[in-house]
C-alpha cells in the first residue's frame, strides 16, 4: 500500500538576523495510512516545521514530500491542523466556529440541514453537546480543545496533524483528553501525526514514535508500539512491555537531553 505521506530526504533551513538555522536534515519516513504517528524530540529540533511542511504551509529546501504518492505543490487541503495555540475566533459561538472549515471554498457544498448535522455530530463526538451557543470565552481549556478537535474533524479530512495539542494543560486533564481522542480516532483509519515533547504520551496513544535529535532534526531512532487497542491511557503505562519502550526511546532522546536541550 502506498504510504500516505512521503519524506524523501528532506533539509529545511531558515534565515534568522542573518544567520542560517538548521531546521531539518536529510528526514526520509513515511507514514503509513491509518497510523498514529507521535513524534517527539528536544525543542527546536524541527518538530513543528515537519508538520508545516507536510501542511504545505512551507517549502522544503532540498528534498521532496510525497502526498498520496504524488509531490505536494502547495497548501495541502486533506489535512487538517492542530497547534498548541487557541485559535478559536472569540468572537463566534463553539457552533459557528466548528462550522468554519465548511465554508472553505473547495469543499463540496452541504445543504443547511447536513451542516447542522455534521456539526452537531461532531460537537456530540467530543462531548460539547448542550455548549453550542457558548462562546469561547465561557468555556475551560480543555473544553476549547475539545471544540478545536470538532473543527478540525467536521471537514472530514484524511489526516489530523497535531502539535502538542494537550501541551499546556494540567496532567489530569491531559489524560483525560488523550483518552477521548484515543476514542474518537480508534477505528477511523484516519491518519494522525502528534507532536509531543512527552514520551509518556507518545507511547501510550501511538503505533509509532520517531524520536528526532537536537538541531538539526534528524531521525534518531523509530519504534513499533505493540499494545493492544482499544488502550486505556490510565493503566496503559502499568501495561507490560510500557517500561521497555520507554527505556529504549529514553536511551535515545537522553544524549540530548545532556546537551542542555530541554525535551
Ligand atoms: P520544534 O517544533 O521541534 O520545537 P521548530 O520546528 O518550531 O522546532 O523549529 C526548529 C528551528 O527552526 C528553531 O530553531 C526555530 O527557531 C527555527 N524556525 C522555525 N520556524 C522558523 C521561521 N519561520 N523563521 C526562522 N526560524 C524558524
């Protein structure tokens, strides 16, 4: 099966006050359909332009990334993308902010009633039902994720990329939420890639972790995670086999870590 993103060697670099910064080198993966794909790494190390470039937000310097087997050209509109900032529009109520990507001009057109539909299904997939008419500012943290989550599924894309989403909030809370993305995704065949700087939760939620190494990003290591699904993010870490997964990745985010990079 052709993976549905292609990384051929590619290098990034960026001018900053003159000076080149390194981004990426020489980043050849591939990511398989359906996959959850978590990718982790010391920041700054390129995490964030990994996801952009497969956005299509930016250019590769050198290099090529495959789309569906053919070269991204472009702002990639299969995907849709998560960052750490809110980027709710406060001005909209929780219902007309998730509408948003329906108005994009290449989707195909939706009557009313399945607008209401979609929304209201998605707003239920996410346990916001009752919250529709709320704006943004009335609501807690993770319920503003939860309404960025129903955004950016409402268009239905092919894959998710998200980076740090949970990044800024409270442990408990972030368990729960891995928990319910966990149930949203499992069984979609979405593809989703996640950016975390938190190994913990890279192993609990995904088929994969690549750890990347300090800049420039290169892939240090890359790591099949065999647990069964449906998981449990609560008790997953108590699981056997968690401890070997993470000691081996451990092993390879450590070095770094001693460079004075903070992970
Ligand atoms: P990470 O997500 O792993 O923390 P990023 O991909 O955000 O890392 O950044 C990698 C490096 O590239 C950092 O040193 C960052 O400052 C630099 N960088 C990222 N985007 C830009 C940009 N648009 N212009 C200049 N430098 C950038």
């Amino acid at each position: 099966m052709t993976p549905i993103v292609e990384y051929r060697d590619l290098s990034k670099v960026f001018y900053k006050d003159n000076k080149q910064v390194h981004a990426l080198a020489h980043v050849t993966a591939e990511v398989a359909e359906g996959e959850l794909l978590a990718i982790v790494g010391p920041s700054g190390c390129g995490k964030s332009t990994l996801l952009n470039l497969s956005a299509g937000l930016m250019k590769p310097g050198t290099g090529e990334i495959r789309y569906r087997g053919k070269p991204l050209n472009g702002v990639n509109t299969q995907v849709s993308y998560i960052t750490q900032r809110d980027n709710l529009l406060p001005w909209r109520t929780v219902e007309d902010n998730v509408a948003l990507p329906l108005s994009l001009g290449d989707r195909p057109r939706l009557t009313k009633q399945e607008r209401r539909e979609r929304i209201s299904h998605h707003l239920e997939v996410v346990g916001l039902t009752g919250f529709e008419k709320h704006y943004p500012g009335e609501l807690s943290g993770g319920m503003r994720k939860r309404a960025q989550l129903a955004r950016s599924l409402v268009y239905e894309p092919d894959m998710l990329l998200m980076d740090e989403p949970f990044g800024a909030l409270d442990a408990q809370l972030k368990l729960v939420l891995q928990a319910e993305l966990l149930r949203t995704w499992e069984g979609t065949g979405k593809t989703l890639m996640f950016v975390t700087h938190d190994l913990t939760e890279a192993i609990s939620i995904a088929d994969r972790v690549i750890v990347m190494s300090t800049r420039p990003g290169r892939i240090k290591a890359v790591e099949r995670i065999d647990l069964p699904r449906p998981r449990d993010v609560f008790s997953i870490r108590f699981a056997p086999g968690f401890g070997d997964y993470f000691d081996r990745l451990w092993s390879a985010l450590r070095d770094d870590i001693r460079q004075g990079q903070e992970v």
